[in-house]
C-alpha cells in the first residue's frame, strides 16, 4: 500500500463492504475501517433482499463480504476514527491506535449509531427481542405484542407503523416531542400510549418476555424497539465542513453519485438517511465505491503531472 491512500472507507457494514468491493476492483488501493459487529444488520435476519432464499443472518452476509474484500485485495483495519482533517492532496484520519491514515478519498459508510436505553436486560436480548429498526424487522413480529420506548418523531412514526404487522402495539414515552400532524395520526392509530413512565428493565428467557416501566407496571410482549433517534455517526463529518440534510440535520447530504458537498468525500447507507435497509445500503455502496475510485485515479494522475 502506498504512502496515500486511494480509497479509504469508515464502516464494515453493507454499504462500506459494498464500496470496498467495487473500489479494489478499479485497481485502488483502498482501507476499509470498521468491525462488523458495530452494523445494525450484524444481529439483523435478512429475508427481504433480492436473491437471497430463505432467511439469512447479518452475521454470515457481513462474514462474506469481508471475505470478499479481502479476496479482491482491500485492506481491512478493526479500527475505529478519532479525527479527520483535510490536506493539501486529500485527508488524515487520526485512527484509535495511534495510527495516521492519509487518502485521496474518503467514503462515509458508518451509518447511524442508535441510542441506547441503557437498561438492565437491553444489551443481552439485543438481536433477541430488542431492535433498534423497525423499518428492518417489523415482518418479524406479525401477530406478536411489541412496544416502542421514545417520545419524537421516530418513535410515534415507528408505532403507527408497527400496526400494521403486531396484533398490538405499545408506546412508551414520558414527554412526546413531534409535530401535532403527527401525534393526531398516534391518537387516530390503535397504537396503546403509555405515558408519564419510562423503562426501568428488560427481562425475558431465551427471548424478551416482559418490561418493567418505573410506575411499577409491566407489559407482558415479544418485542421492543428503541427508537430515540441517531445520536450521529456525523461527528467526524462535521469536522471537515460536509452538509446535513436541511430537513431534519441527521443524516449527510448527497446527491445521485453519492457525493457531499467536500470534494472527495462520499457518503453511502443509513449516513445518508431512511429507508435504512440493506438493499440501499449496497446500491450506494456500489456507486460510492466507483465514484470514489474514478476520484482517486483522477488525483493520482495529477500529482504526477
């Protein structure tokens, strides 16, 4: 690997694996950062993608694409991003290992890390009863009693959704904070709100059973989804100038090619914002991968006159 690097991508879920695969295969060299185990598909099963028969785990789609990237001959790094900052002749990221990494391009594949309840029984029924997606696993909860835990918009929109798959639907929020269009739409909905108390614990078996508000009742369920909204992956974006969405300033603006507003710095999967399925995760991947690579080869070229 050359002392700069073509392509480096910060994220090893689909869209960064999908990126990676098509950057290599334009003879770049590209780095691609991240553990799978940080994507949302990891604990996720996939039965809605083209191609893909039956029911797959995220686990073994992710495993095979990093053994993909690997083959095609990118380089991969456990490593997570503390700083990005511009140079003349492209970027550095300051890596958690002491490392600098300086590129030609960068590709945000990062997408939105979700907040956490940080509740007893949340982070051991994760993948078991507890999503952070409904957009992903509501199929999976037809005729199941589920409840959502938030209180903006996220939340009621997940709620209303969930009604169409669930025989019932709770809405846990202390204080709700949307629009009045939509909290008429929740009241309208056969969604149940349980307001003024928020949640003190997951508990279950094998699989999420029952939770415990701090009014000191309990909802006897299948599922729950935590929808309090995306902390941001944009951090390091920000730091480097690149545009938020102007509707909502949580998710990176692009524009068909995958590009933001910082010239050689592309953005593809949850980042870029809804829906937050793998199927867009991937069509990104693959544009921002070859917009990415034609970038770097084109910069390459004039630095060598």
């Amino acid at each position: 690997m050359s002392n700069r690097i073509d392509v480096v991508i910060i994220g090893s879920g689909p869209a960064g694996i999908q990126a990676a695969i098509h950057a290599v295969r334009k003879k770049c060299d590209v780095l691609l950062l991240g553990r799978i185990e940080r994507s949302a598909l990891f604990s996720a099963h996939v039965e809605n993608y083209a191609c893909i028969e039956g029911v797959k785990t995220g686990e073994e789609l992710l495993v095979a694409g990093m053994g993909q990237v690997k083959r095609f001959g990118a380089s991969v790094m456990e490593d997570d991003v503390l700083q990005v900052h511009q140079e003349d002749q492209g970027f550095a990221l300051e890596l958690e290992s002491g490392i600098t990494v300086h590129c030609r391009t960068i590709i945000f594949a990062n997408g939105t890390a979700r907040k956490k309840l940080k509740v007893p029984g949340e982070k051991e029924f994760f993948g078991k009863g507890v999503s952070y997606c409904v957009d992903c696993d509501a199929n999976f909860y037809r005729n199941a009693t589920v409840a959502v835990v938030g209180n903006a918009s996220a939340a009621i929109d997940g709620a209303i959704t969930l009604t169409g798959y669930a025989s019932k639907v709770y809405l846990v929020a202390r204080d709700l904070v949307a629009s009045a269009e939509l909290i008429k739409k929740l009241k309208e909905s056969t969604v149940e709100l349980v307001d003024e108390t928020w949640v003190e614990e997951i508990k279950g078996g094998e699989a999420v059973e029952e939770l415990l508000l701090e009014n000191g009742d309990n909802i006897c369920l299948d599922g729950v989804f935590v929808e309090l909204g995306a902390k941001g992956a944009m951090e390091l974006a920000l730091g480097i100038g690149i545009q938020l969405d102007l509707d909502t300033m949580s998710h990176i603006d692009t524009n068909k090619k995958t590009e933001t507003n910082v010239s050689g710095v592309y953005a593809a999967g949850d980042i870029t914002g809804h829906p937050y399925q793998m199927a867009k995760a991937v069509g990104e991947g693959c544009v921002a991968g070859m917009e990415a690579a034609n970038f770097a080869k084109k910069q390459k070229r004039n630095e060598n006159g």
